[in-house]
C-alpha cells in the first residue's frame, strides 16, 4: 500500500480512507452498465452526506436516493438532500411526521409498502397531517423451488393476486398515492457466484441464470397490473451493484439502485458481473510482535453482517493472513506473517469492509487520497453525530 504511506503519514491510526481516483473509476465503470436508466443512491451503502453529494455531481442521470429509514431521510433532508425513496417499510411515528411536514415543504418523498397494516398505519399519519402520501409497491421477485428460496424474504407480495389486492386496498386511502414499483432481484444483485468453491459458485451461476427468465417475465406482469389499475407510474425501480446490466435491459424498469459498487467492499471480489476498484478501507497500527512471524495489531474487529463466507475485514497489505483460532479481534488483530515479508511495531496496516456502508459506523470521518496526495476528510454519519440503525 505504498500509494498510501505519503498521503496519510500523520494520521492517528485507526482511521478509514477513500481513494478519489478508484471512486471515480467505479462511477464510470457502474454507470457504463446502467446505460440510459436514471441512478438511484442506496444511502446505506454510503452512509455520508459529503460522499452523497460528491456521487450527485458525479453520477450520470443521477435521480435520487433510496434510504433506509425515516430517521436518516429526516436528516438528509434537513441537508439540503431531496428525491428519497425509503427503500423499507417504517413504522415510526414521530419520524413520519416529521417527514409529512417536509412533504408539505414541497421536498419528494415515497414510503415503501408490501402490506395493508404499513399502509393503514402510514394512511392514518398521513390524515393527521393533511397531507398525500406517495407510496411505492414493493414486490418479491424471489424465487422459491422445492429444493431452494432463491433470494431474500422480504416482501409479502409475491404474485400477481397479491399485488392487485394491495392495489385495491391502497387506492381505497385517500391519503395514499400509488406513485412507484420496485422489485429487487436480490438473488442476481448481492449473491456472491465466484466464491472459492468453484462447484458451488456454478450452481449459484446456473440458478441465477435459471431465475432472469422468471424474474423479467413476473416484474413484467406486475408492473403492467399497477399501470392498467394506476395508470401511469414515477418510476419502476430495480436492480443492485451486481445485477445493473440485467436490470437496465428490462424496459419496464425506469431507474437502477446503485450504492455499495462505489466504494467496492470485499464482498464483489467474488461477483463474476461487475470489476470493481477498492475505493474504501480502514487503516490499524501494529503495536505488538509477539514472535518472529506475528504482529498484533490494534483494533480491527469489525465484522460484516450477513453470512457471507467471509465476514471479516480482508487484508489489503502482502504476506499477512488471519490466524483461525483468533481471527479479527474487538480491540486488537493478531495477523501471521509470510517469511518473504516483514513487519515491526509502529507500522501500518490496510484493510477493506466486506460491507460498504458498514465501514462507516465504525468511523468519525474518510480521509481522501488522489494521485498520492492527502485531500482532507468528509465525515460519516457517525462524525456527523448520527446512528439509525
């Protein structure tokens, strides 16, 4: 990591950076495969208003953000940030309130829905408020076999008889407006299909490959079911970091959801879709060296939700491996080292996330690299003074 050694020299380690020059590679390389769909930015994955806005004068057709709870949206709102599309359902009053007086504000904001206790809930708020309320439909484009559930459980409408229920439950609220569809096809998105094991990741290749047909063909139906009931929509959202290029051929979808490609965590080195720069990581000083080929470092445990085959940090500097009695520890990282490198305390070394957005709950700030050379921070939520989930 010698690109690095210069630019953050003084820094107090622990600390996490972002590299400016592999950002913007991402940023051409994701946007390429969006071709002409509007871009929508998963907050979760960023979990930074200055990188949020730095991505909103970079992305191309950039058209707004999916957030991850009410609280957050709140927030970024109250920084200027607009165009939100909670990407969950929330069921927090007081958040929700606050939100409807930002939409009587004139700022643009759709709550997520897949079931009518979201929708009564969020329909009576809205009433209190006298305010319209857009909705979005969530679907699940999940795909279940007698032998796998191919996908992720979330939403509860999973066929066209759900959705044209819901439909007619919502339009049934004079508080809520039917505005957007989303259908995230998790299983192409987020599921890793080179990991190590080549056998299971051709089994994961052949089921994803298996479930585009199902995929396009149900969020077709839907979308067109929402339309003959609503008529036209906002939008017709879809797709993930690692499913763009699917997505974005589907002419029904109207915009793609991008978030964790930009900082490119660990967890894409085994996505066979998309190739990616390391854009983001954290930094740990080695105060100990117990033998001739063991340092400790200090910190480092911050392990990665999920189950992914790998949850914790990947070393990013040479010859060092995890030891597997101990792994990534709460305050302090033993790390073995290869008898062709060499380490001694007061040196520094470099890691990556699995997770994207994760990275940031465990830091007050990124600290920019371009060409070498150090270019201050942007601060996380978390130096923001933050924390929603």
């Amino acid at each position: 990591m010698k690109k690095y050694k210069r630019a953050f020299e003084t820094l107090e380690r622990p600390f996490a950076w972002l590299d400016l020059d592999a950002l913007d590679a991402n940023i051409t390389t994701l946007s390429l495969q969006t071709k002409d769909k509007r871009v929508r930015i998963a907050t979760k994955s960023v979990r930074s208003v200055e990188v949020l806005r730095y991505l909103e004068e970079h992305v191309p057709y950039m058209c707004g953000y999916m957030t991850y709870s009410a609280a957050e949206t709140d927030y970024l709102a109250q920084q200027g940030l607009n165009h939100f599309l909670i990407g969950y359902p929330v069921y927090e009053t007081e958040s929700v309130r606050n939100l409807c007086k930002w939409i009587k504000k004139g700022k643009d904001i759709t709550f997520m829905i897949d079931a009518l206790a979201q929708a009564g809930w969020l329909h009576q708020i809205a009433k209190e408020q006298e305010v319209k309320v857009n909705v979005c439909i969530d679907l699940n484009l999940s795909i279940k076999t007698p032998i796998v559930y191919f996908g992720t459980r979330r939403s509860s409408i999973t066929t066209i008889d759900d959705a044209s229920l819901l439909i007619d439950q919502l339009q049934a609220m004079s508080s809520l407006e039917i505005v957007g569809v989303m259908g995230y096809e998790a299983q192409l998105a987020g599921v890793q299909n080179q990991p190590k094991n080549k056998a299971k990741g051709l089994m994961i290749q052949q089921l994803q490959q298996q479930t585009k047909e199902k995929v396009t063909k149900l969020r077709k139906q839907m979308v067109a079911l929402v339309k003959q009931k609503v008529g036209d929509l906002q939008f017709v959202n879809g797709g993930g970091t690692g499913s763009l290029a699917f997505t974005a051929n589907n002419k029904e979808v109207t915009e793609v959801t991008i978030g964790s490609g930009f900082y490119a965590p660990s967890i894409f080195d085994f996505h066979k879709s998309v190739k990616l720069e390391s854009a983001a990581g954290f930094a740990l000083r080695v105060t100990r060296k117990p033998t001739s080929d063991t340092i400790v470092c200090h910190g480092g445990g911050y392990i990665a939700s999920g189950i992914s085959e790998q949850r914790e940090p990947t070393i990013l500097s040479a010859g060092l491996t995890y030891y597997p009695t101990e792994g990534a520890g709460e305050v302090q990282t033993p790390l073995k080292v290869s008898t062709k490198e060499h380490y001694e305390i007061g040196d520094t070394v470099y890691f990556r996330h699995v997770k994207a957005g994760e990275l940031c709950e465990h830091f007050k700030a990124l600290h920019l690299v371009r060409s070498e050379k150090y270019k201050g921070a942007f601060n996380t939520y978390r130096g923001d003074g933050q924390c929603f989930l």
